[in-house]
C-alpha cells in the first residue's frame, strides 16, 4: 500500500462498490498518498498519521499518566507536525518536558539537537528530521547496503519462513514469539542513523540470529519475549556538526 499506483486502485475499487465513501488511508508516505488521491478526484480522503500522537504518548509515560489525560494541540500535516501545547487539566506541560533534558534523552526528540528544540519551543515529529538535517540524512542513507523497503521485506520473508516453520496454527505463543521478535529487530534500526545509541542493519541482524530460539526462552508472563534493542533506554545527544 506504500505505492500511489497500488492505493489508486484500491480507490477505484471503493467508488465501484461504495460510491461516495470516505477513504481513511493509513498509508505511508502519508502527505503524498493523500495528495495523489485528491488530485486523482478522491476527495473524500483523508490521510492518517499515528505522529501526531507520539508528544501525547510520550508526555503521559514522562509524567506516568494515562495519555487519555492529556490534550496535546498538533499542528502540520501527517509526519511533518509540530506541537506547541500538551494541556494536563489547564496546565501547559510541554516546556517543563522540553527543559529537561533526562526526559528529552529518552524520546525521540533526542534526535534533534537542544538549540533547534529550544529555538521552536515545540514538539518537533521525528520525520522532521529529514527536513532540518537533509543534508546529513541523504549522507547517512546513502552509506547503507540495503533501503529500508528492502530491509523491511527481508525480515517479513524471515517471519513468514519461521511462521511457517513453527506452524502457528499449533504452536500460537511461538508464533506469538518469532513475530515479536521479528518487530523489535525492525524498530531496532528505525531511522537508527539519528539515533546515537542505536545498532546498525548488520548488528541488529546479528543479535537476531542470537536469538533465533527467542520463542523458547521467553517469559511466561502472556508469552512475552525480552528482546534487545528496545527503545527504552536514554538515547545519547547526537551531534550535528559532524556526520551521522
């Protein structure tokens, strides 16, 4: 669904079968597909980003409430948002967030460098990223071996291979398992070139492979695995005056 040709059809389909439905795409890259399908004369598109949430989420875990208790005012378009007020009841809780710098290290705002944060005053969506830090980005991208499209299609082959080879339908916790473990090794390298703390394709391949028995080892509790490479550790300040 990344690709416009694909998603178009899908919305000539829908106005076969339904004519004058809404189309929610949660579609990446989220600003282009939803233009594409209103320049096609899909107007009744809307593009969806779960970005828009993340100063939300993270807020809440900061503070060690229910985001249900925040009220966060996003501004931008799908991954490009910015956002300038994270209301608790009447309080603005975002300044008191972006000055500290413990909390700050240990979201993805860690990516952008405190003088940017400081100068917006804003939670800065990490796709940002790519916009204040082109230059670096383009570099840091173009080093790699492989792009993240084939990088992701690689490991979804190697899920289904294992699913395949667990047989789900009978062993469900170590299907449950490998599928976890396939998800934190991709979230292991998301946009891992901004992220100071965060392992290469090739070391978190490495790590995988150690874990190929994770199903077995896995805790009890739910059936849930420990896996390396989350993102909850404090990420280290990355540097912009040197390459990524």
């Amino acid at each position: 669904m990344r690709s416009i040709p694909a998603i178009l059809q899908y919305a000539e389909l829908l106005d076969r079968v339904s004519l004058g439905a809404w189309l929610f795409s949660f579609t990446n890259p989220a600003g282009l597909v939803t233009q594409a399908l209103r320049d096609r004369g899909f107007h009744r598109t809307i593009g969806i980003c779960d970005g828009a949430n993340a100063a939300q989420h993270s807020l809440a875990s900061w503070r060690g409430l229910s985001p249900r208790r925040l009220r966060a005012e996003v501004f931008g378009l799908n991954h490009l948002s910015w956002t300038r007020r994270v209301m608790l009841a009447k309080e603005d809780v975002l300044p008191a967030f972006l000055s500290n710098p413990a909390a700050v290290a240990q979201s993805m705002m860690a990516m952008f460098d405190p003088a940017l944060i400081k100068y917006f005053g804003m939670w800065l969506n990490e796709y940002l990223y790519y916009y204040y830090y082109a230059e670096q980005a383009v570099q840091s991208i173009s080093r790699e071996t492989r792009t993240r499209g084939e990088e992701v299609l690689e490991l979804n082959q190697r899920l289904f291979a294992r699913l395949r080879e667990i047989n789900a339908e009978q062993n469900p916790q170590a299907a449950l398992a490998a599928y976890y473990a396939i998800n934190r090794r991709r979230s292991a390298t998301y946009m891992h070139y901004a992220r100071a703390d965060a392992p290469t394709m090739a070391e978190a391949d490495q790590e995988l492979e150690a874990m190929a028995g994770v199903e077995r080892i896995a805790p009890k509790a739910r059936g849930m695995p420990v896996l390396p490479w989350t993102l909850s550790k404090p990420l280290k300040r990355v540097s912009r005056s040197t390459p990524l």
